[in-house]
C-alpha cells in the first residue's frame, strides 16, 4: 500500500548521503540556538545558501539527528524529501505537488507500527475489478492531516526547494500545502534552498539562519582527503599547510568549490607547480565557472583515448533524458558506432569512467546511478557544450540507433516476457535506447545513414518498438 502511494524512496539518497558524510562536520548547525530552538518551541527554520555550500549534506545530518534521537519515538513522525534538479526535468511527474505530499504521507504512515486505518480505508476506495486506481490530491490532502495527526510531533524536512519547479505553481502550491498542515497539526518545517527572492518570501517572518560551508568543516573535509593530495606535498607539512590555507581562502564558504579546487591540485608533481596552481585557485562570483574550466582543460590534457572517454560520459550525462545506472553507462561507451556486433570486451567499469572526469562526475552507492557532483555542473556543461563537445546529441543519437541495430536484433520482438526480461538484463542499454533515441535524433539538426539503416530493418524496429509497448 505503501509503493502505491508513490514508489519514489528519498531512503535511498539519503543512506547515500550519509556516506559522503565527513566525520566532524556541521555541528555547528545541529549546535545553534536557531535549530535548538525549532526542535523545542519553533515550527519553521528555513536555511537560504550559497550553491555549493553543502546545504543537502546538511540537510541529511539533520534527518539523521531526528532519527538518532526521535526514530523509535511512536509519538514522533519524521518525514523528509530531497529535491533535485535531475527530476525536475526528466523525471518531473516525481516532483509533482501530488507526489510529493504523497511520500509525507507514505513516510509518516511507515512510521506506524500498523497502517493507519484512513491509508487502509483510501486504498479501498481505489481498488475494484480492474485494478487499483491512484489517489487524487484531494485524497492526499484529506488523509494526510488524520495521519500526521497521529503523532504529537511531526518533523518535515525539505532540501533544495530552489530545485523543485515553479512554472506551473507546483512548488508555490506544495509549499502552501506544508503550511495548511503545520496549522492543522503543528508539524515542524526545515527547509533549504538558494536565495531565490519567490522562496525567501513565502519563509516571511519565519527563523532564518544562513548556510555557508565553515572554516572548520572545510579544513575537515581536507584531513580528510590527505591521501589525495599530490605526493610531493605528502613530504611536506608546511605544504599542506599551504593548502589548505590556499583551498579554504578561496572557497569563501563554498564546500563544492573547496572539492573542485583540491581535484584541480592532481598530478601536480612538484611543490612548484603545486603553488602555481593555488595562486590561480578561482574566487568570485565567477568562480565555479572557472573552477569547471580548468577541470574541463585537465580533462583534455588527458591521454587522447582517456579525454574522448570523459567527453563522451559527460555528454550521456548531461544530455540522457532520464539518470543512468551505471551498467546503462557502461554499455553506452562501450558501443562502437556503426559496428552491427556488441564486443562485452570494450566495457569499461563505470568507476574508471567516473576517475576520468575529473571530479566531474559521481556515481550514487545506493541507487547506482551516475551524475554529476551538483546541479551547477549541469548548468555550465550545457550552456558551454559547444566548447567541448559540440556533436553531443549527433552521438547519443547513433549510439542508440547503432546499440539497436546490434545483429542480435535480428530475430525481432521477443515471444516471452520471460525472453524481454533476459534482453533487457545482459543488453542494459536497450531499454533507454528504444525510449530515447527518438528524442536525442530531434535535438541533432542531421540525420544520419546509421539512423536510417536501422529504420530500414522492420525486425529491428519492431523489436524496438516492443519496448515502447512493454515499458508504457
């Protein structure tokens, strides 16, 4: 019943965030007055940021403080949503005011030893003879007060509200929605988000306390990538101490730049070139823009097949209409266009793609997925793609086209679920590339002869094609 609400499990991000976690990090937050006080007395503690100041990895310590303390409290409900730029576009119905509310409503009545009786009694409403229908809004507005009402506490926290999109007032009417619910039932708000001046205002009058990346929280995230330091300054102290000094100057407050300067200090292999670089460290307002700079040159410093390899992640990932596991990436730049015959030899494992990008690029433990290391990387290889990598869509187009066309193809659709589901487990690609191939030959101004060879082969089209029937 739970899944049916919505299948969408923050769970997951979460447990992943945990993990990059920097032991000694963000006490400052859980210490403040201003959190004290919205855990004991307050409804509503909103924290505006900077980009890159580590406001989601913020977020997630707080959710884990709740759990920590109030997790096996029957009478305190926690629920928590991470919003991402990644959804807002490709997998936007995920952020929709319907399914958001809908997890609240899932997690709070997980939260029950027994399924609250009104969750029961709505999914009865919904299931007759020829299925079980999904809930309205009007569903979730009505059942999620009686939940909440449940607890005599409840904790919602929401990350990234800057990422959640307003075009159509979802995110204006998701946050009207949350405040209908604290009035009813006192829940209590803790929410991020950029300094967007539509947001700053709906949070009027509310307890305001500033995220930016500490001193002391950048020098420990530092200690603790030492090991990753250039092995000319793992001999020397006073050249670590250097820096660190450098690193955390012109961070200003900014975790991520922080991140991207100390990837930029790779390969240096001298104490010369080490201080070069710390001299040239960007800072400003422009500074990430010239941090993915420099990362994009030492990329194409690289070896010419390594370079190529690292063009070519990036552009799956800045360009794929949905997030890709990693097994999905694999196969994709293993795919040599034009070739009718997939060579299992030419895979390379996704974490040797992802050491090519130059700190560019994560891969998620828990969910598998690939992405970039935030939302303003995505801004810049897009609005900078002619620069690096101009045929970008032209690629992802005949990498589908030619991973359909592979000869296995041949014998067309296939006769059994059973025979579908054993092609889409050893043929990882197959699925995205029937779903999206049309979509990245739309974005490309040419069609190619590789395009249409595949058009050309019914048995290979219509096996295509069954993935539409099967996967819709």
């Amino acid at each position: 019943i739970l899944d049916w609400l919505t299948p969408v499990d923050y769970a997951i991000r979460h447990s992943n965030l945990t993990n990059r976690q920097q032991e000694g990090t963000g006490t400052w937050l859980l210490n403040s007055d201003e959190y004290k006080g919205w855990i004991e007395t307050g409804s509503t503690l909103f924290c505006p940021g900077i980009p890159g100041a580590g406001k989601t990895i913020l977020t997630s310590m707080v959710v884990q403080d709740l759990v920590t303390h109030y997790g096996d409290d029957e009478n305190t409900g926690i629920a928590y949503v991470y919003l991402d730029y990644l959804r807002q576009h490709e997998q936007k119905h995920e952020q929709e005011v319907e399914d958001l509310l809908a997890n609240i409503l899932k997690q709070l009545s997980g939260c029950r030893s027994s399924l609250p009786s009104e969750l029961n009694d709505l999914h009865k409403q919904h299931a007759g003879k020829s299925g079980v229908t999904r809930p309205s809004l009007q569903d979730i507005l009505k059942v999620l007060p009686c939940v909440a009402a449940l607890y005599s506490r409840v904790f919602i926290i929401i990350d990234a509200l800057d990422e959640c999109d307003d075009s159509d007032g979802s995110r204006t009417q998701f946050l009207r929605e949350l405040k209908n619910l604290q009035q009813k039932c006192h829940a209590k708000l803790f929410a991020t988000s950029r300094h967007i001046p539509d947001i700053i205002e709906e949070f009027d009058g509310s307890a305001t306390l500033e995220i930016r990346a500490a001193d002391q929280d950048i020098l420990a995230y530092l200690e603790g990538r030492a090991q990753e330091l250039p092995k000319c300054a793992s001999r020397s102290p006073a050249l670590q101490d250097e820096i660190k000094k450098g690193i955390l100057h012109a961070a200003d407050g900014m975790f991520l730049l922080a991140q991207l300067n100390l990837d930029s200090l790779k390969g240096k292999k001298s104490a010369t070139a080490v201080r070069s670089a710390l001299r040239e460290l960007p800072a400003g307002s422009q500074a990430y823009h010239r941090a993915y700079d420099v990362a994009m040159e030492r990329i194409e410093g690289q070896l010419a097949d390594q370079a190529e390899i690292a063009k070519q992640v990036l552009s799956w990932i800045t360009f794929a209409k949905r997030p890709l596991r990693a097994r999905e990436l694999e196969d994709a730049i293993a795919v040599i266009i034009g070739q009718t015959t997939f060579d299992f030899e030419n895979i390379c494992p996704a974490k040797d793609l992802v050491s090519a990008c130059a700190g560019l690029v994560t891969i998620d433990e828990e969910s598998d997925i690939v992405r970039l290391v935030h939302y303003t990387t995505q801004q810049y290889l897009r609005e900078t793609c002619s620069r690096w990598f101009p045929d970008a869509q032209s690629y992802l187009a005949e990498t589908c086209a030619t991973y359909l066309s592979l000869d296995l193809f041949w014998s067309g659709p296939c006769r059994t679920m059973r025979q579908y589901n054993i092609r889409d487990s050893y043929y990882t690609l197959y699925c995205y590339a029937s779903l999206h191939w049309g979509h990245h030959v739309l974005s490309d101004s040419q069609t190619s002869h590789i395009i249409m060879s595949f058009l050309e082969s019914n048995r290979k089209a219509n096996a295509s094609s069954q993935v539409l029937i099967v996967e819709n």
